[in-house]
C-alpha cells in the first residue's frame, strides 16, 4: 500500500503537465477523443477481437502522446529564447513531425484494421 501512494505521489508533476496540455491544446485532445471514439464504436459494430481494438486504442494513443511530447518541446523552445534561430526552428520542425508520422501509422492501423471487416459487412 505504502508503495501504491509513493507511486501516486510521484505522479503529480505528470498530471499537471497533463492538465496544461488539456488546457492549452483542446483541440487536439477533441479530436483525439473523438477519433478514438468512433474507431472502437466502429471496431465494437465491426466485432472486432479484443487484440485488434487493442491496437487501435495504441495507434491513436501514440498520436496524442506525440502531441504531448510536440508541446513539451515547443515550451521549452520558447523559454529559452524569443528570438529566431535555426536550431529552434528546427527542434520545433522535429517534434512536429512526430506528431506527423503518429498519425500516419495510426491511420494506416486503422485503415488495415477496419476496412477488411468493414468492406465484408458491407458487401
């Protein structure tokens, strides 16, 4: 039990970090919501095993800790200066394709996912 409430503990600077990030990016978290909720109401009207919305819900969810990640660095590029520089554009440029790339191979999940069982229920 003691070991439960250091763990919980320990978490308070992450959900903070978290409160910001549902704070300043809604949109983001909206749509990451919204999307995830109509994949696993889609996958649940597919029947799709429970391995497969598994892997849905890790797709998409690797899309909004992307985002996280995309503003973490964006602040810190910004606390460290106000000023252009190429390395902070670029840093800003890097973290942005993450999120790029998160949603991409989300999308190609979902699409190898759900048009196979979607196509036969619909022929």
């Amino acid at each position: 039990m003691a070991y439960l409430l250091r763990f919980l503990r320990r978490g308070g600077p992450a959900l903070t970090g978290l409160r910001h990030f549902a704070r300043t990016q809604r949109g983001d978290l909206l749509t990451y919501v919204l999307v995830l909720g109509t994949q696993v109401a889609l996958g649940l009207w597919l029947r799709l095993p429970a391995r497969d919305l598994a892997l849905l819900w890790l797709a998409t969810s690797l899309v909004l800790f992307a985002e996280v990640f995309n503003t973490a660095v964006e602040s810190l590029v910004d606390r460290v200066g106000p000023e252009h520089h190429p390395l902070s554009g670029l840093a800003k440029d890097l973290a942005a394709g993450a999120v790029f790339l998160a949603i991409f191979m989300a999308l190609v999940c979902a699409l190898l996912l759900l048009l196979p069982p979607l196509a036969g229920r619909l022929a």
